[in-house]
C-alpha cells in the first residue's frame, strides 16, 4: 500500500484529500503544523508522496528545500500546494516535482500524484 503525506494548515484541505486518497487504498498521514512535519519528515515514516501546503512557521519554499534535505526524502515525489501563483518558481527550485494552484482539481491532484509518485 502507497503512503502519502499531506502537510497543510487548513483541515478542509487535509479532511478533503486525505479521503480522497484513502479511496484509493493510499495510507494517509496528516500534519497541520511545522512540527508535525517535522516529526513525520524526520522519522523512518515511508512516504511515495509529499502533498505540500501551507502551514504557520514555515513556508513552502522552507518546507521544500527541508524535505529535500533529508537522504531518505529524496526520491519522495513532492506536490506543492500553492496558493499564489509568484510561489512556483520557488518551490520548483527548492525541489518540487510539481505545483497545483489552489482551488485544486482533485483529479488533477491524483494524476499529478501518481505521474510523478510511479
């Protein structure tokens, strides 16, 4: 079974595409805030993919170039979830395999997700 993380601040986001993916047989992880992240990104968690959206004390360039910081991050595929067009540029040089401008399609999420997550 594909495991995803999903790091956002808003719980419509999180509740909306957590099932989402759980009817997809996906497990899903949350994380609301930076230190849940922290603590998921830091652990022995195996994420196939990274759903990435804003959350208080960080953003999502930080979040990005964090992600792809760790050894074990690396080859995670990463989906921004952006709220602002002038985010895309940084974030695909942070290291982001893709960028969905918010409101997101959710079925250009799940093509998006599986596309680079295969």
């Amino acid at each position: 079974m594909k495991t995803i993380l999903i790091i956002d601040g808003s719980e419509i986001v999180t509740t909306l595409f957590s099932e989402l993916f759980e009817r997809r047989d996906w497990n899903v992880d949350v994380c609301s805030d930076r230190q849940c992240a922290l603590e998921r990104l830091t652990g022995d968690w195996p994420y196939e993919a990274l759903l990435v959206g804003q959350v208080s004390g960080t953003d999502e360039v930080q979040l990005v170039g964090l992600i792809r910081g760790f050894e074990h991050r690396k080859t995670a595929a990463v989906i921004v979830l952006a709220e602002h067009p002038e985010l895309i540029v940084g974030v695909l040089s942070a290291g982001a395999d893709e960028v969905l401008l918010k409101p997101i399609n959710p079925n250009l999420l799940i093509l998006a997700v599986e596309r680079h997550s295969s």
